[in-house]
C-alpha cells in the first residue's frame, strides 16, 4: 500500500506550520539551495528546483528503478545484461605477429639469440681445430 506523499512532506518550519505548498515557497527553498551550492540567487537550477519541491511537497527522491540499483550489490549495479555470464570472444592476431602469434620484436629477438649462439659455438669449434701452440 503506497502512502500519501502529501503527508511526508514539510510539515514544520521553524516551529511555525508549513501548511499548503505554494510556488513561491519552492522557489524561495530553490534559491536558498543556490545560494547554498555558492551561486546567486539568480543561478537557480533545475535541480535546485526540484530538490525544494522533493523536501517541500514529500516527494520520492528518486524512482524506483534507481532505488532498486542503489540497493543492489556493487558488482550487480554495473552488470549490463543481468544473468548473463558471457564467452570467450575470438582472439584475433595484430599486424605485427605471424602465425604462431609472436610479435616482430619477440621473432627478431630469438633470431638474434639463436644467431650469437651460433657464432659462439662456431668460434668455440674453430679454436678447438686450431693447433696448440
């Protein structure tokens, strides 16, 4: 059962009846909001306006799709499709990498290990040729 939101408005300000809501009294509170925030009377915002008529008249302070999602768990609120797990999507390759999904830098470096490993092992052979002197 929905209460009347009438009755959860401002019933008392300052010790004196608020009694019917008036336009005049949400844009005296609105301007108060503007004067609050740093901006002058003449600055009121939207919001302004409508935070006073929400304090003012008992209005929700939000709808229900936003109560909802503030009650929901953090990890809930910022799940686009509720209830779905995802998959995997396909790996696609870069331009720089080949087949075997090395990159240039990766195939260049091992090219070069391999090369000084040879250059080592062809050094190392011929010294062992070489007669002792």
């Amino acid at each position: 059962m929905e209460t009347n939101p009438v009755k959860a408005g401002l019933l008392t300000e300052n010790s004196a009846g608020v009694g019917t809501v008036s336009r005049k009294m949400v844009r005296d509170r609105a301007i108060e909001f503007a004067v609050i925030d740093g901006r002058s009377p003449n600055e009121v915002s939207k919001l302004d306006w409508e935070q006073a008529k929400r304090e003012l008249t008992g209005a929700p302070a939000a709808d229900q799709q936003e109560l909802a999602l503030e009650s929901a768990p953090e990890a809930a609120r910022w799940d686009p499709v509720p209830g779905f797990t995802g998959r995997m999507a396909p790996v696609t390759g870069s331009e720089d990498e080949d087949e075997e999904g090395q990159s240039d830098q990766t195939r260049l470096t091992q090219e070069g290990i391999a090369g000084a490993e040879h250059d080592l092992l062809r050094q190392s052979a011929r010294a062992a040729n070489q007669p002792a002197a």
